[in-house]
C-alpha cells in the first residue's frame, strides 16, 4: 500500500508532502531516480540497505535523512517495507534545520539525534487523517533556530524551477558573482546551478503520467525533447541513458513505476 498526504499550510512552505509505504517489496522498485529534494525517513522493521551505482551498499538506520542525490540508488530488504518519509523543498533542511544541502549530498546520514527519547513516531498503519497529523506535530516539534536563505539564493531557484537556463546572466541580474552564486546555491540546495536546472528538467519529464505510455498512446521522444528544450532527441537519450542507466524508451513504458515515489496530483 502506497498512501500520499499533504502537510499541514502552515508547514507547507518546507514540507512538499508526506508518503507512507506499508508491505511494499523492494523487488517491486525500480532504481530511484537522483532528486534535489531531501527526505526524513522513519522505518518500521528492520532498516533495508541501499545499493548505489556502483553496487556498494549503505545500511540504514531506523530514522535517517535523505539527502540530495545525484546518482541513482536502489533499496534492497529480504522483508517488505513498511515506511514513513517527509518530502521536503529544496533548502528546506539549511532554513529550518541549519543543515548544509551540501553536507547531505549523496548521503544517508542517521537522525535519531534529532528527536528526544519519548517521542511517538507515527505507524504507516495509521489512518490517514491520524497519520498526517501525527507527521504535523512530529515535524513542528524539530524545528530549530532558522538560518537565513540570502534573497538572490532564493530569486535564483525559482528561477532555474522556471527553466531559466543562462546562469551568467542571472547572476548578472542579481547582481552578484557567478563563483558567488555558485558557492552559496550549492550550501543550500545541494547542487551547483547547472546540476540542479539539469536535475529539474528531468525530473519534470519523469513525474508527469502524460509522459508514459500506458497513460498516453501517442508520446514520441521527439515531442518530450521538444517540450523539454533538448536541442534534439539524442540530446535526451543522452543525458537520460546517464542519469537513469536506461533509454527512455524503456523506462517510459509505464508510469507505476513512478506511483511508488510520487503522486503527481499532490506534487504539481
């Protein structure tokens, strides 16, 4: 069972949305997709493993972060998975936590010490309304002092989440150095500026169903290059084949592959 929910509006400004997974087999999965947007995970049960590109394995504890990631990954437990995550925005972590994007990269990294040792962490089993209040007041109860994200930080995000792709130039607008913008959008976020407009683009194309065949007959890989503003279909192939490992052709066969990870309703 997949569940998906929404935070509560007053956290909604950090938390994009709250997903649970209750007897989900890791054979199941696919290898997951590299995001920009960091998690918190709580499992139930014993922890699965991660298996990175290369094939090492990092083992999980019960309650531990996902930081931003630039490679895929995959889960690996000979039990079935019965999870809790919060989705949260890029920078959410740096804001309200004072965690670096940067130090989180690529890694798994434990949180017990975040919580005190009589705190009730929700059940996947969880009604869903008991559920989502349950996450409210678990993530309200985190909080730490904020560390201010800079406003050219913030006006740059929103626009390379708008497609802007000409990094000099916004910098220029912003009225800083490209090294500057650099250096501070990858202590927040995670990712230099050209890694993340990348990264954006394609998770744009991964989490739309309009995207997948079973959803729409009548996709061509030329029309998502072009919607897309790859400069060709072998541009896409590409740069999808090195991120994913797979062609698109493949992996855009079906969308449920994608009904684990995101519900595109609560993510648009």
């Amino acid at each position: 069972m997949v569940w998906f929910g929404k935070p509560h509006p007053s956290l909604s400004r950090w938390v994009k949305e709250y997903w649970s997974w209750e007897n989900v087999s890791s054979d199941d999965l696919p290898w997951i997709f590299p995001s920009y947007e960091p998690e918190l995970v709580l499992h139930w049960g014993t922890p699965p493993v991660v298996v990175r590109e290369d094939l090492s394995e990092v083992p999980l504890t019960r309650i531990h972060w996902v930081g931003p990631q630039t490679k895929r990954w995959k889960i690996k437990s000979e039990t079935t998975l019965h999870l809790v995550s919060v989705r949260f925005f890029p920078g959410a972590l740096y804001e309200r936590f004072s965690i670096s994007g940067e130090e989180l990269v690529n890694e798994f990294e434990d949180a017990a010490a975040r919580f005190s040792s009589d705190v009730d962490f929700p059940l996947p089993s969880m009604e869903p309304s008991l559920l989502t209040e349950s996450l409210n007041s678990l993530i309200l109860s985190m909080w730490e002092k904020r560390s201010e994200v800079p406003d050219y930080a913030k006006l740059a995000l929103v626009a390379f989440m708008r497609g802007e792709t000409k990094i000099d130039s916004l910098a220029e607008r912003l009225r800083i150095s490209r090294k500057q913008l650099n250096r501070k959008f990858k202590e927040i976020y995670g990712l230099s500026p050209k890694d993340f407009k990348g990264m954006h683009r394609m998770l744009n194309l991964i989490r739309d169903p309009s995207h997948y065949k079973d959803r729409n007959a009548k996709l061509r890989l030329t029309d998502l290059a072009y919607q897309s503003d790859y400069s060709d279909q072998s541009h896409l192939i590409h740069d999808f084949k090195s991120v994913s490992g797979q062609l698109p052709k493949e992996w855009f066969e079906f969308y449920d592959k994608m009904s684990h990870f995101y519900n595109y309703d609560l993510s648009s």
